[in-house]
C-alpha cells in the first residue's frame, strides 16, 4: 500500500522560520481519505524524515524540491498502524500467549498428553496448529516483520518434533519390553478384575480394545496423569500407578526415559523465552500504537 | 436430609441425548483445564443441577455407572453446533476440546449407532415423527425402542414428551440426580 507524504511551504512573514505543512497520507493504511496534517520546522521536517528512513540524498532533493516549487511529494514505507497490531494481538499474539503458557505447565508437569494412536501429543502442537487456519496470514506478516521471531517459532516447532520422537521412542520401549507386559498381564488377571469391582475388559478400559493393552498402560506410564474418577481406566491406574512408574527404571526403558526428560527441559527453556520474546514484542507495539493488550471480549460465549 | 427420588441407580444400558452428552463433555473440558489452573468456562450453559460441584460429581458418576451408553450418529452431529454456537469456542479451545472429548468417549466406550433417516422412513410410527421433533430426536426413540432401554434427556418438552406418548421410557436428568445437593 502507498504511503505518500505531501509536504507545502508555508509564506512565513519575513524575520520569522519557515514552516511546512506535511500531510501524512496512509499513515495507519486508510485507503483514502484526509491523512494527519502537522506543521513542522525545517529541522523537525528533516528530521522526521530521517527518522523515516530517507537517505540523506533524498531529503535534500525534497527540500530543494520545496524551495523551488513550494510543495513535495515523498513515498515512504507503509507504517504499521494500530488496525494491524489489534489484528495481531487479537488473532495472534494473544491466542498464541494463552496457547504457549499452556504448553509450559504441561511440559513442567510432566504431563505430556501423549496419545498412542495416532501418535501425538494433544496439547502440544506446532505453531501454526494453536492457531485457526484463518489466521495465518498474520500470523505470516509478523513472521515476514521478525525474522527473529520466525526463527524462534521454528525451533519451537523443531523441539515439538523432536520431543515427539524421543517419547515415541520411550513408549515403543516401554510397550514391546517383556518384563513391562508380564507386570501388565500380571495386573490384569481375573482375580486382579475382581478386586477392581470389574468383569468385562470394557469396564476398565473403556472403548479401548485387549489388543491395545501394553499400549495404552505404557502410555499412563509416560504421561503419569491425574485421572478423574469418572474414567473408566480411574481405578486401575490409581491402584497400581506407584508400580506402573517404577517401570521407567527399567534397564531398557531408563535411557529412554533420561532422554525424554531432557528434551522436555528443552521445550519448556525454548517455550519460556519463545513466551518472553512474545510479551515483549506484545507491550512494544502496544505502548508503540497506543492500542490495548486486549479488549477483554475476544473469547466471551454465546448468551 | 438428603432424599433420592433416583429411579433406577443401576441404568445398565441407556441411549443419552445430546444435551446430556454436551453437559458431560463440558464438565469433563472444565476437569482437564482445571487440573492445568486455568478456570472452568460455561459452567452457566449448564443445567442449573449441574452448576454445584456436588451435582457435577453425581450427574458424571452416573453417567459413569451407565454400563452401555448408546447414541446416535446424529448426537454426534450436533455436538459439534452445540459446541460452536452455544460455547463458542475456537482455535486452540477448540482444538482442545474435542481432544478431550474423543478421550471421555472412549473411556466411556460410548457406542455411537448409525440410524438412517431411511430406516426411520420405513417404519410407520417414527416416520410421522421425523417432521414433528427432527430426525436427531427421532433416531434416539428408535434406538431406545430397538434395545428396550430409556432415553436420558433434559429435553422435557420435545423429546421427552413424545417419548412418554409413544411409551418409550425416557428419564429426565432431574429424575435421575438426587435432590437437595
């Protein structure tokens, strides 16, 4: 979009400075209509347009331009107005903000929400998946705006990834470990049914089929969850939690683990400076534009 | 004193309406964000039973205690209105909520049955209701009567209506949650 700077010499009385009116037309990327108009001295005119990021050569060509004609026209760089950073906050930085510090109290947690089938974690997801799709092209402007920032996104995304496959790597070793599926089936048997209150394999594992089993209980194991007691899978995890973990001790599953915890440590150092850097871009641009962190209604429901 | 005008505290099999699904969802969605410390969300969108913590316990250990919870194809459909419209949530919110969804319907091996507006076309007495209470409502009569279960509603002025008229059993989430929590 065009921003264009018009700029008038004022008849100033004899004895007394020269003015100039400048018309800053575009200034927060109105289409058309009246820009700002201000008068400035020719220092300050100068200045402004230094600050603008016009070579010295040609703010002198303008006030040449100026004395000789009286008026001048100067393109300069669209500024970002506070259309945008609304735009950006509410769509963006905000959702991004709620999304990441989420993230960290499920990384600090330990909790790490991974799900066996298909394999993945259901709250930590890459970058452009905390966002709606609709949203991305500004998402994509800030990026284009921050190189910087676009580097962080990535290496978050890269330790989602990596993150992943360490606890992919965890749970395959868990699962597939015969000491770990003879302690299942061992907590598994009619008596151990019994003792649950339970008589069919759907009372204690719900939808989830026997085949999947060592799978699902090498997931609990990874995630070490708080069940509600709603769940049907509530009282055997609770019931045989403490023995269930202590497997992570195991000589061909303890790599795996070690591995796991520190890539989360990882994720969560990346996830706390990807947060700062975002707070600190959020209150530049907020102080920077005059506009507001949010206006308090983005989420609110339906009445 | 507590006194329970519970009418069965053993529903072996039922078939559950959307609204009851919802709710559950809802306070199965504010459970997770709870245990993350963020705050509970859309608790007002609930039944008025369903607002104290002590009801919430009972209506989700009820339900829990349902050994075979059958729903429509249609539930499901709806769900996903009832989750846009009336909670309006969105992007990662949303994501979330049907990441928790998927894993309480699975806990509760929640089985999800296909009726088909066809099937419900080719018997005399559902047919005439399809244009009457819509085929979602429709299906759910179908399937009680199918399996000779009731229908768990909070729906008593459609659904369960009809539902006593045509002599399905159809209970209310009032009949079911003790009074006085």
């Amino acid at each position: 979009m065009l921003r264009l700077l018009h700029i008038r010499k004022e008849d100033s009385p004899p004895g007394t400075s020269t003015t100039y009116t400048v018309i800053d037309n575009g200034r927060h990327g109105e289409k058309s209509g009246f820009g700002e108009s201000c008068a400035f001295t020719r220092e300050a005119l100068t200045s402004l347009l230094s600050q603008e990021g016009l070579p010295s050569s040609a703010i002198e060509d303008a006030l040449g331009e100026l004395d000789e004609t009286g008026s001048a026209q100067i393109e300069l760089q669209p500024r970002i107005g506070p259309r945008i950073i609304r735009a950006w906050f509410d769509t963006v930085l905000n959702p991004l903000l709620q999304s990441l510090e989420l993230e960290l109290k499920i990384l600090q947690k330990r909790n790490l929400t991974f799900s066996f089938r298909p394999e993945k974690f259901e709250l930590i997801r890459p970058i452009r998946r905390l966002l709606e799709y609709s949203v991305w092209p500004n998402l994509e402007q800030i990026e284009e705006l921050n190189p910087a920032l676009k580097e962080a996104f990535q290496r978050h995304d890269k330790d989602v990834d990596r993150l992943l496959d360490a606890v992919i790597a965890l749970h395959t070793a868990l699962s597939t470990d015969p000491e770990f599926t003879k302690l299942c089936d061992s907590l598994l048997t009619p008596e151990q049914f019994e003792e649950l209150g339970a008589t069919e394999h759907y009372e204690v594992f719900g939808a989830y089929p026997p085949s999947d089993r060592y799978n699902l209980i090498a997931q609990y194991v990874v995630n070490n969850p708080d069940q509600p007691a709603y769940y049907s899978t509530a009282k055997f995890w609770n019931r045989n939690r403490e023995i269930l973990l202590a497997t992570l001790q195991f000589p061909g599953v303890r790599k795996r683990y070690l591995v796991t915890i520190q890539m989360a440590d990882q994720s969560a150092s990346d996830n706390r400076e990807l947060i700062r850097t975002l707070k600190d871009l959020r209150r530049d641009l907020s102080f920077g534009h005059d506009v507001p962190l949010t206006t308090g209604d983005e989420n609110k429901p339906a009445a | 004193m507590k006194t329970s005008r519970r009418l069965d505290p053993t529903l072996h099999i039922a078939v559950i309406d959307s609204s009851i699904l919802f709710s559950a969802l809802i306070l199965h969605f504010n459970y997770v964000n709870e245990q993350l410390d963020r705050p509970a969300k859309f608790v007002d969108k609930l039944d008025p039973l369903l607002q104290e913590p002590g009801g919430q316990e009972t209506f989700m250990n009820l339900m829990r205690s349902i050994s075979i919870k059958l729903i429509s194809s249609h539930v499901i459909g709806e769900l996903q209105g009832l989750v846009q419209h009336r909670l309006r949530l969105k992007g990662d919110d949303l994501s979330n909520f049907w990441e928790f969804s998927v894993e309480l319907v699975k806990q509760w091996n929640v089985d999800e049955r296909l009726i088909s507006i066809s099937e419900l076309g080719a018997d005399e007495h559902l047919a005439s209701l399809i244009s009457l209470i819509g085929p979602p409502d429709t299906g759910l009569l179908a399937l009680a009567h199918r399996n000779s279960c009731p229908v768990i509603t909070e729906d008593e002025k459609t659904l369960a209506r009809e539902a006593w008229r045509i002599h399905v059993d159809c209970r209310l989430l009032k009949q079911l949650m003790p009074v006085g929590l």
